[in-house]
C-alpha cells in the first residue's frame, strides 16, 4: 500500500508495487508483453539461469517533478546498454522502442508508488532478462523472459550525502576479456563476497582495480568513479572492463556544458588518487556518493573535501544532475522522458 510508506526515511530495499511488465520470448520472436499482478516466477529446476546464470539486468529511476509530473531519465540509453548485455550473452535483444513503451507502463501502473518531490526518494525500476527453459550442458536457453518490476528507494548508502570510506579490493569483480562492460547478473555474483567481506571490515564499498595489471582504478561493484583535480577537471577512469555508466556519461557533459569544467576519460592510476580534490561514486542507485577517504592495505588515502560533506564541485555537480531529472533545470534535449 504506496499511502502506509514513509516516504524520507526509505532506505535501498525492495518493496513489492502494483504492476510489472513480462514478455515471453518462444520460437523465435518475443510475445505482445503485459502488465501483471502477480510477482512470482515459476520455471524448470533446470531453467538456463539456475544453472549457468545467463541473466542480465538495467537500472533507472523515475521523478517526481516540483510540479507533479512523472519522469525519467534516459530510458533509451537502458535499452542500449541491455541490448548489448543480452547479445553478448547469447540472449535475444528486446526491441529498444518496446523497452521504453515497457518503462512507460510500468511506472504509470506504479504511480502512486513513485515518491513525492523532495522526499529524498525516487522509484527505482528494475529491466532484466534471463534463459527460463531446461539447459543442462552448458549452452543458451531458447526461451526468455524480459520483466521490469519497479520499488521505491531512498539512499543506496546509509546516511544518503555523507561522505563514505572504501578500501582498494584484492578480490576483481571482472577478467580482463570478460563480461565488466556488461551489466550481466554474474558480475554482481562475483561481487558478493567482496562486499560481504568489505562491510565486515568496515567499508562501504570495494575500490575494483584492473583486472590486468591491478595498477587502475575501474569502479566500485555498482557505481563509476568521478575525481576532481585540484583545479577543477572532472577526471573518470577509461576501461574496457567497466560498467558504461549513464550517469557518468551524463555527468561528463553536464560538467562541460553547464558547469564549464575540463572532463578527462582517461586511465586512471591508483598512484595518482593521492593528488585527488575530491572523488564520488556515481550511478542510478549512488546518484553520486562522496567518497572522503580510501583505504588501500593499511594506507588512508583522504581527499581534502573530507569526511563532513561532499567537495564544492561534487557538490555542483549533484545538483545541476539531479535538477535536471527532477525537472528543475533544463535538460539536454531526449534526456527526459515524461510519463
Ligand atoms: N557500475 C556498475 C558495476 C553498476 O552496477 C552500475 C549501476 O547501474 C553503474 C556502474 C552505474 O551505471 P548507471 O549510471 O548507468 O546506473
Ligand atoms: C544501479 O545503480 O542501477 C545498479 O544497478 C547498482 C546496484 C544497485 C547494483
């Protein structure tokens, strides 16, 4: 019941809503596709993704504006960003046009469950595909179903701004020519006791190196990093084995465009962290997440904006992003989508 929800004080979790969206893919082609109440899947024992994981998954939210409109942002780009997931794992593409009409019904299914403006939360919505017939040596599912099912969400770190300490991972979430530029389930499996391990230890988040060489920085198991120099330059990290983030992309033209600010997409060192100013998480679920200090095997690595509250130009940055899905700044042209 969307009335009984306090809405300031969500934190990240799953809260079951009205409606989700399922499409059945058979015989080669994907069903009409429908609304349904019913949240539970029933499959084989031996379905594809039981056995060998072959799952993939998207994230976007939708707003609530100043004014009462419904949005979201940059549905199209979700589309994308499963299409390529889902052909690198042998999946069948979900057309990016029905993704979005997908999206579309979804949230306006849901609607008393997308959080009022300025609560702090947002609904979270939840793409994802998967191989459900019986596949027992090891090869593609030819059947699949493509849902979305969506939850309202607050913060996805306890204490929402405030800055969060991370240490530098000995344990990688993705091999050199592997699936990390893929939002595929089995990255997350990979993460799981990196971040089990990480939080009894007392850090909010694993700083991932590069596969490779562990000299990079990548990303965190759910978000891209941002830096800021000393004079201004947003600066991200270039990989071929990171998440494309939609947030970070959004964010490099955000800090050219609105804010003026030089962006470099470049390899990163873990040596240069040192030199930082500031250093955020960013992604659909983090929005960008200050991060004050990073531990790396026994050495603080502290950014001068702290451990109080987000650096000055995080700070700007957050909020030309989040004013531009939330309506309150004018927003690059296709960016939102009004439902
Ligand atoms: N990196 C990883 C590993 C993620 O899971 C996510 C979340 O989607 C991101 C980065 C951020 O991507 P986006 O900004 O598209 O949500
Ligand atoms: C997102 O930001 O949408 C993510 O997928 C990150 C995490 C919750 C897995």
């Amino acid at each position: 019941m969307a009335q009984n929800i306090d809405w300031s004080n969500l934190g990240f979790g799953y809260i079951k809503t009205d409606k989700r969206y399922v499409s059945t893919y058979k015989d080669g082609a994907w069903d009409a596709g429908t609304l349904t109440g019913d949240d539970m899947i029933s499959m084989s024992e031996c379905a594809c993704v039981l056995q060998y994981a072959q799952t993939c998954f998207e994230g976007l939210k939708a707003y609530r504006t100043e004014d009462g409109r419904i949005v979201c942002f940059r549905p199209d780009l979700n589309a994308s960003r499963l299409a390529d997931s889902a052909s690198y794992l042998e999946m069948p593409v979900f057309p990016q046009d029905r993704f979005v009409e997908a999206v579309r019904q979804v949230v306006a299914a849901n609607a008393d469950f997308v959080p009022p403006y300025g609560s702090g939360a947002t609904l979270y919505l939840r793409p994802f595909m998967f191989g459900i017939n019986p596949v027992i040596g090891v090869k593609p599912a030819s059947e699949f179903q493509f849902r979305i099912f969506c939850t309202p969400v607050g913060p996805y770190f306890k204490g929402g701004a405030k800055p969060i300490t991370i240490r530098v991972s000995d344990f990688d979430r993705a091999a050199p020519h592997g699936t990390g530029h893929i939002k595929a389930g089995l990255n997350y499996a990979m993460s799981l006791h990196a971040i089990v391990d990480a939080h009894n230890q007392g850090y909010a988040e694993n700083m991932y190196l590069d596969p490779a060489t562990r000299t990079y920085v990548e990303e965190t198991g759910g978000a891209n990093f941002i830096f800021i120099t000393k004079d201004g330059t947003l600066v991200t990290p270039k990989s071929s084995s990171i998440l494309p983030s939609i947030t970070r992309r959004s964010l490099m033209v955000v800090a050219e465009k609105y804010l003026g600010m030089k962006v470099e997409e470049r390899p990163v060192k873990l040596s240069e962290l040192k030199d930082f100013a500031e250093c955020g998480l960013c992604g659909t679920a983090a929005v960008i997440s200050p991060v004050g200090k990073v531990v790396d095997h026994g050495t603080d690595i502290c950014f001068p904006s702290g451990m109080e509250k987000m650096g000055p130009w995080t700070q700007k940055l957050y909020d030309t992003l989040t004013g531009i899905q939330m309506g309150r700044i004018e927003a690059p042209e296709g960016w939102i989508v009004e439902i």
